[in-house]
C-alpha cells in the first residue's frame, strides 16, 4: 500500500491531527481492561461537553454515522409508529428509508434542495398525525443548508413528539446545544469537525428518549444497536461485555476531543466561519456562485455552481492528481452541477484555502 498524502477538502473525511494518528500506534489494551474502561469514560464526558448536553446515555456507536442514525430510529420507532421526517437532501432521504423499514409511517416534509425546511410545513404535518418523532438533518452535507433547529424544536414539543436529530457535518463545527434547543436523540460521526478517523458515532439520548426506548412494546429488531444492552457496555456498575469495541478508533476519538476542548467551542466555531469567509470570496473572485442562501449556508460544507465551461469532473481529477486536494462533487439532482467544499476541524485552516484557491486559479 502506498497511499498519497492527500489535502482533504470534500464533504469528510478530513485531515486528521498528527497527535490524533500517532495516539493510534498506541498498543492495544483490551476492550474490558480497566484502562480501556476509563478511556470510555473520558470519551463520554468529553461527547457530553462538546455536544452541550448532561444526558447520562451519551457514548459513542462502535460505526459510522449511518449507523448512529439507525440507533436513533430502531430505538425509538416501533411498527405502527407515526413519524415525521423532514427531506431536504440526501441524508433526509435515507432517514425516511430506515423509518420505514422499522415499520413506522413515515409523514415527509420535503423542501427543494439547497433549502431549509420551511417552519410551517412541519406545524401541518406534525398536527395531522401522532408523531412518535420528527427527524431532521442539522447541517444537509449534500446541499451545504443549516437547518435552524429552535422553532421546529418547539413545535415537536408542542405535538408531544421526540426531536431527533443528525449533527454528523455540524459536531464540531457550528453551535450545537442538545439541551438547550431540547434535542431528544442525536448522532454524529466522528470523521467531520471533529477530524477523527471514520468509523464512530458520538450518539446522545434525552431522559424522554430513555423513557420512550424503556416502555417498548416490541424488542428493538437490531441486535448490535439496541441501546438496552449497549448501555450497559458503556456504564453502570457490571460494564459487561457487548462487542469488541475499536479500540485504536477510540484512542484517536478520545485525543480528538481533546484538542476540540483545547482549543474551546466557540473559538472552533468562529475558525470555521472565517475560514468559510475567506473561501467564500476568494470563490466568488473568480466567478462562483453559492448554491445555498447567505443565512443559511454551513461554514464547514461550501457548496457552489460550476459556472459555464467548466468541466467540474476533469477539474477535480486535476485537482487530486496534480495537486493531491481533495473536493466533493454533487449528488442526486445535483451530480454534475456543483462542488462541495469542506472545511472541517483540521481542514479549516488559510492555509488549506489558499492551497485550493491557488491550485483552482491554476487550473481553470
Ligand atoms: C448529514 C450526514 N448524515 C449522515 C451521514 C452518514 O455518515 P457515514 O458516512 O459516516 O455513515 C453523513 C455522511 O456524510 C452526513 O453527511
């Protein structure tokens, strides 16, 4: 094997601190040591920190984000549920696929993509029906949209239903209060802001969610991720064996949390802007233009037109192979149209924007 080393600037991964890579030539220990224990135990209170909740059922899924977004759903929805799920890209599509395959009816609340969803289609949709939940992506990696989460949070309290929400592209990145903004079940990744490598979701749970998961009727039809059992793996006073956990993953999950921490929340959140904002006009200096309306637009995940005449798929392959960045393409509706840029953790820095913007100038 004989990888290149590559500047990562698409939708995740990105670059990884070298303190993250070198934590995970640490030798193993094993997955019931007392010393991996408290490794565990660090991870949970730093994912509480970072993710502004007290939630005691906070820990991280041994998977990557797809399968922190399963957790939520199988552990909360059971057949006959009804739930809203909110549709604004990609990740609000597989939302409602993995709804449905718990056997929930799934009421979708659609809006174009490269749009926020709008507050008042949520209110219709929440009062025709008895929502288990309502689902919603925070930060819509394929569109480059930050979703407000405060009035929909309000509403889905007011219809009795659990707010669940994805924060995969926002952790780490943007101001994110579970708590605060009354989030009921959450997941990550760990591959984004955060800049770890992939493979784990950051997962946290409302004592509501708690209660709902405790009063099931029906046993949760995932094994790996019925919460009743993982918790148990994660706390308590027996900490009793559940799976082999990723322990060299988790040591770089642990020293990446530590430097979020180091360097504080919001001093992370404001690098991430400023470095949008340099991108943003050294972008719109040669011509591009934002898909996504200025209030709206994520910091970590720029997403812009190709203008006329550019060949966007030979560009990115130049881009890799003469210049090893890395950027995203577009997906669904928009596969051909726009690029992603991140900005995300270690990848948010002048330097990397410079870099791209100079290579881009180079090339177009
Ligand atoms: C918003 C969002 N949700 C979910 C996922 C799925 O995460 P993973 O690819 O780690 O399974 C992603 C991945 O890009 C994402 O951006």
């Amino acid at each position: 094997m004989n990888t290149s080393t590559r500047v990562l600037m698409g939708p995740g991964p990105s670059d990884v601190h070298p303190r993250v890579l070198r934590t995970m030539a640490t030798p193993l220990v094993g997955h019931l040591d007392p010393e991996f224990l408290v490794v565990m135990d660090d991870i949970k209170s730093m994912t509480q920190e970072t993710l502004q909740t007290n939630n005691p059922l906070t820990f991280v899924v041994s998977a990557p984000g797809s399968a922190g977004m399963e957790t939520c759903l199988v552990n909360l929805l059971e057949p006959g549920d009804e739930a809203v799920i909110c549709i604004h890209g990609v990740f609000g599509t597989r939302l409602a696929d993995i709804a449905e395959r718990c056997g929930a009816k799934v009421i979708k609340v659609e809006a174009d993509w490269g749009t926020p969803i709008d507050p008042e289609e949520v209110k219709q949709a929440l009062a025709g029906c008895k929502p288990k939940l309502l689902a919603i992506v925070h930060a819509e990696t394929s569109t480059g949209v930050l979703q407000p989460l405060e009035e929909i949070s309000k509403m889905t309290k007011d219809a009795g239903a659990l707010l669940v929400v994805d924060a995969v592209t926002s952790y780490c990145g943007t101001d994110l209060k579970v708590d605060e903004w009354g989030i009921d079940a959450l997941y990550s990744g760990s591959q984004k802001c955060l800049s770890a490598p992939p493979g784990l979701s950051p997962v946290t749970f409302s004592q509501d969610a708690v209660d709902v998961l405790d009063n099931r009727k029906t046993k949760v039809q995932s094994w790996f991720l019925d919460l009743t059992m993982v918790k148990n793996y994660w706390s308590g006073a027996k900490r009793a064996y559940h799976h082999t956990a990723p322990i060299s993953a988790m040591f770089a999950m642990r020293e990446a949390l530590r430097i979020v921490l180091e360097e504080g929340l919001e001093n992370r959140f404001a690098r991430h802007r400023k470095n949008h904002e340099l991108l943003r006009d050294g972008l719109e200096g040669l011509g591009f233009e934002f898909l996504v309306e200025k209030q709206y637009r994520l910091p970590m995940l720029n997403a812009v037109r190709i203008p006329e005449g550019v060949d966007e798929a030979l560009v990115r392959k130049r881009l890799l192979d003469e210049y090893n960045i890395e950027i995203g393409g577009g997906l669904g509706p928009y596969a051909g149209k726009i690029w992603r840029i991140g900005l995300m953790g270690e990848s948010a820095t002048p330097n990397h924007v410079n870099m791209l913007m100079a290579a881009l100038k180079a090339i177009i």
